[in-house]
C-alpha cells in the first residue's frame, strides 16, 4: 500500500513539473483575443410596451454557422396615466433577463438570421393588492442585420412565444 501511494505522488510530482505551463505573456495575448469577440447590444422595442435591453455578446465559429450569445438585462418603463404623482409616473414595473442565441450564415454577422430566447420576465400587476409576477421568456425570432463601420451593426427583428407579450419586434445597435 505504501509502495503505491509513493508511486502516485512520484507521479503526479512528475507530472506538474512536465506540465508546460503558459507564460505571463501568453496568457495576455489570449485574453486580448477573447475580447476581440465580445461586443455589447442595446436596443429599444418600440411596439406595445417601450421595451429597451442592455447585454454583453460573445461570438464564436460553429461547423457551418456563426452564433452570437447574448445575456441581455431590460425593462420597461410604463407611466400610469391616471397617477398624478410624478414620482410614481416613471417607475419601473416590468424587467426581466434573457439569453439570446442568433445564429447567421456570413462570417461578418450581416444579412438574415434566426435566434431563440430564454429567460425570465417579470412585472408589477394588480388594482388593489399589487404584487411582482413572473412569467418565462421562451421564444424563436428571426431578423435582419446591416454591417457598419467599425463592426458596428444596426439589427431589425422580431420574435413570438410563450412570454408576457406575445410577440415584439426589436431595433438594435450592437458595438
């Protein structure tokens, strides 16, 4: 028994000191490309309720797409015309956070592509007792994507599924 733990600390000693570890140099030169490919999105939904997100994207090569994740943070700032404080006219009363995949089939990101979304929403309801509610995001979308200077792209889409509002159409800025 002891023969055998003696062998496998020999081992992994070995093993460690083998070990190619990457320089200082090296390790910055990878985080400066994992950087390269991140990107941030805003965008407004101006159809039914004033919908506008933030999210950080991250893009990647798959077999015969181009995927771009997003995680994306919104709200929506819903005025209640019949409230006559003002401090109560610009609260926040529904918000929710979501995953966004798109996929594309050109390299630069432009032109038609599809996503799906995954989340959750939630929202401030009621007349006399009100409370928070949430309620899932699921939903699959398609749009359109236009390449500007710089890498920076202006998007036009629209998605529908199980989620608060039916179906919303986004304009985006990614940069």
């Amino acid at each position: 028994m002891k023969i055998t733990i003696i062998t496998f600390l020999i081992f992994f000693v070995f093993s460690a000191l083998i070990a190619e570890e990457p320089t200082l140099q090296e390790k910055i030169e990878v985080s400066k490309k994992d950087w390269d490919d991140i990107s941030f999105e805003f965008y407004i939904s101006p159809v039914v309720v004033a919908d506008v997100g933030i999210g950080i994207s991250q893009r990647s090569k798959l077999k015969k797409v181009y995927q771009e994740g997003t995680i994306i943070l919104h709200a929506d700032l819903i005025p209640l015309i019949w409230e006559p404080d003002i401090e109560e006219f610009y609260k926040i009363y529904f918000w929710g956070a979501k995953f966004k995949s798109a996929y594309f089939s050109k390299a630069d990101y432009s032109g038609f592509n599809w996503f799906f979304n995954v989340g959750f929403e939630s929202f401030y309801f009621g007349i006399y007792n009100s409370s928070w509610i949430v309620f899932p995001d699921l939903a699959v979308g398609c749009g359109y994507s236009w390449k500007l200077k710089n890498d920076n792209y202006i998007r036009l889409s629209a998605d529908a599924g199980f989620k608060i509002l039916i179906s919303n159409i986004y304009i985006s800025y990614i940069w």
